[in-house]
C-alpha cells in the first residue's frame, strides 16, 4: 500500500492533469463555436454549386472532349484517397475513426485489383496510414502551426489534385473526412471528387424538364467552374473536419476532467483512510507501552 506522502503526490498529480483537461475543454469549447459556423455556412454553397455543375455536366458527359475534371481519364484502375485528418490528438476516437474508414476502403479497392494511391492531410492520418500503407502514400500536407486554414490552403491541395490528374497519375479521386453532424457526432464520409457524380436524370414521363441556352457554352462554363468546385468541396471538407476535430476534442476533455474528479476522490478516500489507520496503529503502539510500564 502506498504511504501517505505517496498518495498526496498522486493527488496533487492528478489536479493539475485536470486544470490542464478543463483548461482544453474550454478553449475547445470557444473554437467549435465558430468552426461550426463556418461549416454550416459552406455547406450550402457547396451543395449548390455541385448541383449546378451536374446539370451543366450532363449536357457535356458525352462529348469526347469533356475536360477530365468532369469524366475523368474514362478509365477505373488508379484510385487516389485525399483522407483529411487532424495534425493533432487529445480528441478522443476523431482521427481513428476516420483513419479506420480510409484503411477500409484501402483494402476494399485493393481487393478488387485497383491500385491505390493516398493523399493525406493531416498529420493523425499520415501516421496512421502509413504504418500498413506506406508505399501508396504520395504526397503529405499539414497545418500545423496554422491558426486558421483558409480557402487557398484547399485551393493548393486542389491544384495539386488536377496536375496529379493531368499527368495521368490516377483515374478517379475521392476525398474522404469526418462530417460534422453535431457536438457528439462525426461520420467519415467518402465523396467522389473525379469524376465527378452527376445526378440522375428523371425518367418519369410527366416530368417538366427546364431547358437552358448558355453563354457562353456549357464547355467554356465548366473550364472555369470545375477548378472552382475541386476546391469549394475540399475547403468544405477541412471545414467540417475542423468543427468536428474541436467538438470530438471537448467531449474528450471534459470525460477526462470527470475521470481526473473521480480519481481524486477515490485516492482520497484511500488517503483518509490510510491516515486513519496509521493514527489507530499509533494509539495502539502508545497504549501498548503504557500497559507494559
């Protein structure tokens, strides 16, 4: 059993752990707040500008001179994974989860025949992938030491994808990343970048279908809004991951602030007790003596 001195170092030990977890927990609390907002509010235009590109798409998907931001190389054998995690821990299942996701869909595709090859942001995932797939890792990217990442941080990571895919290095591109859903809650989800999902038609005969002319053509539209697109939806991406990261990271302080309050209190206990029970056994002791004079 530990003695006295012993137990108040552990004690002390274990508050000064939690004034570090709440201290977290609140500063956590504080950049949630607004990384949530920030995801929310692009949600919207992102949704919307891949609608209006599915309608434009269709109308260019058959052309054999469709740019391959829309159809791709026309081919299904490279697949590249842009997996997008956090740079850092101390949030609880938030990179696993989404690391797990990406190793699944890792081994799924590979299972096929496909070749793979990852694009990690984030240095969690980059760890993490690389310890089973260090071979397929093709490029790293990390913010860590940025205070906040703004749209032209998505833009390098979309440039870098469309000069990978003009150099022929891959046929299709998915992102995959932590949706934020709410405070206690994010999914990985996979979205196909390239080529890119175009919706599907509507086959009922009573359908009013709306026509459009543009101009200039649907062609010198999409040369300029692809690019565009590639980006809004990884900005999004590191949006909701962010929002989520900071949510997963306050859940995760604040049990350990709880468990830090329950140790305390058990170690305590065990001290009062001990206390206790040396002061009893020194009674004894004195007693003892003084019957023996």
């Amino acid at each position: 059993m530990a003695n006295l001195k012993e137990l108040r170092g552990r004690i002390n030990s274990v508050k000064s752990t939690r004034k570090i977890t709440q201290a977290m927990k609140m500063v956590a609390a504080a950049k949630l707040r607004r990384a949530q907002q920030q995801a929310e509010a692009a949600r919207p235009y992102a949704e919307r500008m891949a609608r209006m590109l599915g309608a434009l798409g269709q109308a260019v998907a058959g052309n054999p001179d469709a740019p391959k931001l829309l159809v791709g190389t026309g081919a299904d054998q490279v697949h590249l994974l842009v997996v997008v995690t956090g740079d850092r821990g101390l949030a609880g299942p938030f990179n696993t989860n989404v690391s797990r996701f990406a190793r699944a869909r890792i081994r799924a595709l590979e299972s096929e025949g496909k070749t793979v090859k990852i694009l990690t942001v984030g240095r969690k995932g980059a760890s993490y992938l690389k310890r089973e797939f260090a071979s397929r890792v093709v490029g790293e990217v990390s913010f860590q030491g940025k205070k906040r990442v703004g749209f032209e941080d998505a833009n390098e990571i979309a440039t870098r994808v469309t000069a990978m895919l003009e150099a022929g290095e891959f046929d299709v591109c998915t992102l995959i990343y932590n949706r934020f859903r709410n405070v206690i809650s994010q999914t990985p989800t996979g979205q196909q970048l390239i080529p890119a999902e175009l919706p599907e038609a509507k086959a009922e005969a009573g359908d009013a279908q709306a026509w459009y002319e543009y101009e200039p053509d649907e062609a010198t539209i999409l040369a300029q809004l692809l690019p565009k697109n590639l980006a809004i939806q990884i900005y999004r991406a590191l949006l909701e991951n962010s929002a989520g990261f900071f949510g997963s990271q306050m859940n995760a302080m604040d049990n350990a602030t709880r468990n830090a309050g329950d140790m305390i209190n058990k170690l305590t206990l065990t001290y009062n007790r001990t206390r206790q029970a040396n002061i009893t056994r020194e009674l004894i002791e004195i007693i003892s003596g003084a019957e023996a004079l």
